[in-house]
C-alpha cells in the first residue's frame, strides 16, 4: 500500500478510522526549528468534525502526541511521531455495510484489491486519514516559514458548494482573501453572503439524508520562483497528486485551469515586466505562478473539486459481497459536504508540496 508521499520532506500516515488511532511519521525535517505542538494542534482543530451540524457529528478531541523527533520545542532532524488516539468510534453502526457494499465508496475496490477491508468507519479510505496529513502539514509549515519567511502564505477556502459559486478573484479580492475571513463561518467561504447561502444548501441535503459535492480554491502567496523539478516532478504534476491522493476529490486545475481551453494565446500568455524589487513579474496570472513545472515567484494558485460523500443516508441499490443484489441503507455519523474540513487538508498537502521542493531545490542548487 502506497501511504508515504514526497522525496526529501517525506511522510507516511498510518491508522484506520476505528482502530487505536491515526497519525503520521515525518521524515527529512531540517534540525533545530522551532516547533511548538500547539502549532499542530491549530490545524487538527480545524481539520476536527463535529464544528457545526453540517459536519459529521463524531466527538473526537483530535489531540495530538507527538512521540518522537521534537525535543525542548525543537526538531532534531530524525523521523517526527505523531499520533492522535481515536475515542469515539461506533463500530456498530458499519455492521450491515460488512455485506453490502456502499455505491461509490472504497469498499468494493479495497476488496477486489486485498481481499479484506477495515469494515468500521471504512478503514484507510475513512477521511480520518487525513489527520496524519494535516499534521505534517503543520510541521512542513515550520520548514517554509524557516526556510522563506512570514511572507509565504497559504490559504485556502470553498469557493462552491453544488451550483452556489463565490464570486472571488484570487488577483482582485486579495484583502478578502484571509484566514480570518474563512474562519468567520462555518461553511469557510470567505464571502459571507454566499457562505449563508452554502449552509443552508448543505443543511437542506444533510436534513434529507442527502450529500453534495463542490470546490476549494487554494493560494499560495510569496512563494520564490524555481520550486518545481522537470519533468516527471514538475510542480504543478505533484501538486496535482496531492490533491487527487484526498478522499473524495475528482477534479484539479492550476492557473486558469480548463476554462483556458477557451482562450487565445494572445489572450492567455501573462506578460512580464520587471517589478520595482528588480525581479521578474507578470502582467497576468493565467499560469496560475507555474510555468514549465516550476514557480515563477507570482501566486500559484489551484482548485480542487470533490464529489458529493458516498455515504448517504438513504436506502440505494447495491449487491452483497456474494455479487447479489440487495438494498443497502446506510447508519453512521457523515458529512453531508466534505468541503468545509477540506480546506485545511488542501493547505496541509499545498505546504508538504511546496517545502519538499523547496527542500530539493536547495540541495541541488543550494
């Protein structure tokens, strides 16, 4: 099984969804950064269901340990341990999908693969995967911030829900565009209106025991110019597996993305011009801050689509893991859209891209 991602900042998640617990083992950390655990515990807090009742309403703490790499607050450049116990589990309410397979989720396919699954809470297809992920976000955060400075910035937001779209320029709405406009609602559309809106959709359809799909954009801001290695490694090419590697995600697009299929190559090509810092900018950002598979230094910017959850709370057609046709209607607690804790999963795997490639350009650069 394929749980380890990235070359010189590697890590590997580990856990199933209702096992002891979940966590990550981070490798190839530089030694001596400051790494406080409360910093790790910021983006498991946002990451954590049952915020609000249109997330799953499992009570988990998400408290992290971390057992190994860290000393006196910092890093000691050896394998970083960290662990988040899993307290409340209802292994009880999976006992009908051990016969029947949910349409659209993973328990078919781990079948047909290995011949055995993680029945309860769907095992590592669960999104309680993704708390290993966020927490070496955090630390791949520290190498960043180390390494280039408070001027890189990640942030992300859903910027759709079903058909409802936030009307957000990641150009234009820069003073719009921030953590503290996310975070004012839950649904983490930094356009209050259209986060209203977002709710209530998603309540409609958690109400009906129904599930709805949608889009997070995500930006990096201040990102140096030739992170990205061609051609297999190129930037954009592992941001891209980042993100599909999400449970749930079905679609991705840097720069202007599909609706550049649409444009001319007059219009399309961003112009450079040298900036009053003496470096190198451009006019536009249709590239999205990547050309040739590596960062030109203006914001890369991305967007990841995911589908509405598997899991609904409605009787669906299905068969049995005989191959007999049955009925199955799903118990347990789900989010009706993953998007709200989506978006500090996508920031998390937008820092590991960005500091394992920082980590690579130094070494064969310097």
């Amino acid at each position: 099984m394929a749980s380890s991602f990235g070359r010189m900042l590697r890590v590997t998640t580990w856990g199933e969804s209702h096992g002891a617990g979940v966590g990550v083992v981070v490798d190839g950390c530089p030694p001596r950064l400051p790494l406080d655990p409360a910093e790790v515990q910021r983006e498991l807090d946002r990451r954590r269901p049952g915020q609000s009742r249109i997330t799953t309403q499992r009570r988990e703490a998400d408290q992290v340990e971390i057992l190994s790499g860290v000393v006196d607050g910092r890093t000691l450049g050896t394998p970083i341990a960290m662990m988040v116990r899993n307290a409340d589990a209802r292994s009880k309410d999976y006992g009908e999908m051990a016969r029947a397979y949910r349409p659209s989720h993973a328990d078919y396919t781990y079948d047909a693969k290995y011949g055995i699954r993680a029945v309860a809470g769907g095992g590592r297809a669960s999104a309680r995967e993704t708390i290993g992920r966020v927490a070496a976000g955090a630390v791949a955060r520290r190498v960043l911030r180390e390494l280039v400075g408070a001027e890189l910035e990640l942030l992300a937001w859903v910027e759709a829900v079903a058909d409802i779209s936030a009307e957000l320029d990641p150009a234009r709405d820069h003073d719009r565009l921030t953590l503290a406009a996310v975070e004012a609602n839950p649904v983490r559309c930094p356009d209050q209106a259209t986060a209203e809106r977002m709710y209530a959709r998603i309540d409609a359809a958690r109400k009906d025991g129904d599930s709805l799909g949608g889009v997070v954009c995500a930006l990096a801001r201040g990102v140096p110019p030739g992170l990205g290695e061609p051609v297999f490694d190129k930037l954009d090419a592992d941001l891209a597996k980042a993100m599909l590697s999400l449970p749930a995600a079905k679609g991705f697009e840097v720069g202007s993305g599909f609706a550049g299929t649409r444009m001319t190559g007059t219009d399309h090509n961003d112009p450079f011009y040298p900036g009053e810092d003496g470096r190198i900018r451009t006019r536009s950002n249709h590239s999205g801050g990547i050309q040739g598979g590596i960062s030109n230094g203006e914001d890369i910017v991305l967007r990841v689509a995911f589908k509405p959850t598997a899991t609904i709370l409605r009787p669906q057609e299905t068969v049995d893991v005989d191959g007999n046709p049955t009925t199955l209607s799903p118990r347990g607690r789900h989010d009706p859209c993953v998007l709200p804790r989506a978006v500090p999963i996508v920031e998390a795997m937008m820092a590991l891209v960005l500091a394992d490639h920082l980590l690579r350009q130094r070494g064969q650069c310097g």
